[in-house]
C-alpha cells in the first residue's frame, strides 16, 4: 500500500547579510505564500518574487476575487515557498504596499531563511475523482482562464498523489489546480507540478490505450502549495487507512 515511508522533518537556518547571500535561497520569479497570522489581514496570499535589492524585496500585490490586498506597513509576514530541495520560510515585514500606479508589494529582506527538508511521506492507493485545471501562475484562483477537467487518483500522500489522465497529455514542469474530496472533506485551490509521466502498460509490455487507440498516461504531482490544514487531513487520513488495514490481518 505504501510505497515511501514518511521521516521527520529537520530545519537549518541561514544568515542573510546581503542580496548575494539571499539570493543562494531565493530567486526572482519564485512563486510564494505571504502568510499574516494576526490581525486584520491574517490569511494566506499568493505571490510572485518581482526585483530583489540589498534592503528589500518587491512583488506582486495579492489579489482576492479580482481585488488587491492593501496589507498595511509594518505588517510582519511568514514567506514560505517550495524549491526542488524542500521547503523554505522566513519572517519579513511590510516595507509598503502601492496599488497605483502598478500594484507593488515590498518587504524587508530577512535576517536568516529557515529550510525545511523535503519529507518522505507514506502514499495510500486511493481511486477518487479529481478536478483539475492548468494554472496560470500570473493570474488569481478567481480569474484562471482555463476550465477544470476530470482524472481519477491511483495514490495520494501529504506530498503530491499519481493519476491517470484524461486522453490529452500533460506536461512535466506544468502547473495544475487540483480539487477533490477525501473523508468527507473538500479540498481545493491545491497547486500542484508534473513531475513524472508514464504510458500506461500491461504486464505484458503492452501499451493500454482508449477505445479510439489514444495512450492512457499516468502521472505524479508534487504539491507545492497546500495549506497545513489539508496536509494534515491527509495525514491523517493515509494514518486511519493504515490502522484499517493492519486491523484486518
């Protein structure tokens, strides 16, 4: 049932005393979470890294429902963000926010970057339908121009899941939005990145295709952003159909 064992976390930190040092762990273009977690404005925005100087790092304004959040000056934010290493955070403040003319968020640069390594995390074979659509990392959850198709699930873990896909191809390096729901609970605005892709085959080497000859693909996600709360339902959900299972032998 499970094909990876999921190890503890571990943290370093590092000490940031100028861009040079900074970009090492950050770089322009790296979409991230502005998370506030007190206040008026606590919540979890989407972002992307715009220019990066020696005292501060400038980026999009977040945007709800088409509207820019104006989050006010001095307020102190959590960044996280995903690399191919794992996951790194840092704690930043509110240097200012502009909406005219173009909408620019700047923060201080940090005092040291926190790296999270990448965890190993326990998959459960699972068949549920998902949701799912390509996402355009430019543009808000409210005004995505591409619509949702279907696919269904063969694993899931806290860290990404596999699919079958519907007959057109992804791509790897590709950027989806994936919705489902797993016991009871509905998950959404949960981005995941193609990173490996497979035609499907017999075991007797033969590729599995559609009725009309189209190869059938199977793919895994990496999630790169998903709130804790649905990590850890997921968690928790893969913990249960373990204890199932070791009840039934």
């Amino acid at each position: 049932m499970a094909d990876e064992q999921q190890a503890n976390s571990s943290t370093t930190f590092f000490e940031i005393t100028n861009l040079a040092s900074l970009e090492k762990y950050l770089s322009r273009g790296q979409v991230v979470e502005i998370e506030v977690k007190l206040g008026l404005f606590a919540g979890q925005y989407k972002s992307r890294v715009g220019t990066m100087s020696d005292k501060v790092l400038s980026m999009s304004v977040p945007a709800i429902a088409g509207k820019h959040i104006h989050i006010w000056e001095k307020t102190v934010c959590h960044l996280n963000y995903m690399r191919g290493d794992g996951m790194y955070t840092f704690i930043t403040r509110v240097v200012k926010s502009e909406i005219y003319p173009k909408p620019l968020l700047s923060l201080s640069i940090p005092e040291k970057v926190e790296k999270i390594q990448r965890r190993r995390y326990v998959r459960v074979d699972v068949k549920i339908p998902v949701r799912m659509r390509l996402f355009k990392e430019d543009t808000s959850y409210e005004d995505q121009p591409e619509p949702f198709f279907d696919s269904t699930t063969v694993n899931i873990s806290a860290g990404g899941l596999r699919l079958d896909s519907p007959k057109h191809k992804l791509e790897l390096g590709e950027v989806y939005e994936f919705e489902f729901s797993l016991d009871n609970y509905k998950y959404q605005n949960i981005l995941g990145e193609i990173v490996r892709a497979a035609e499907m085959k017999n075991p007797q080497g033969t590729l599995i295709t559609y009725p009309d000859g189209s190869p059938v693909y199977n793919y895994g996600v990496n999630f790169i952003q998903i709130h804790r709360v649905q990590k850890e339902k997921i968690i928790s959900y893969v913990f249960k159909c373990e204890r199932e299972m070791i009840a039934k032998r």
